[in-house]
C-alpha cells in the first residue's frame, strides 16, 4: 500500500498541538496594516484554532499530523 501524501500547502500554513488541536495564523496582517491600532496588531500576532466546522476537512489534508 503506498504511502499518503500531505497537502504541502495545509502542511504549511497548520500545525497540530500536543493536545491535538489544529493551530493557524490569523489573517489581517500582511499590508495596509499602518491604519490599524497598535493594539490590535498585537492580538493578531497570537495562534488562532480551526474551528470544529473546518477541523475533519484540514485533517484530512495532514494524515501524519
């Protein structure tokens, strides 16, 4: 039986904790970011979770995860 292949792009944009949660970056960070409130910008520094809704399907991308 051959091996399953990870989908390089989940792999890199997901990480799986000890806890076996699904950890991903927050969104909002990549331009037009001068506008935004100091505050704000430290908040989207912290990790986000993939919510249950999206979780079977990101899993799926990571067998190995």
């Amino acid at each position: 039986m051959p091996k399953i292949k990870t989908n390089r792009m989940a792999a890199k944009k997901f990480r799986v904790t000890g806890s076996g949660r699904i950890k991903r970056a927050r969104t909002n960070r990549s331009h037009l970011t001068s506008k935004r409130a100091p505050k704000r910008m430290r908040q989207l520094r912290r990790p986000a979770f993939v919510g249950p809704e999206l979780e079977k399907m990101v899993r799926r991308m990571l067998p190995n995860g």
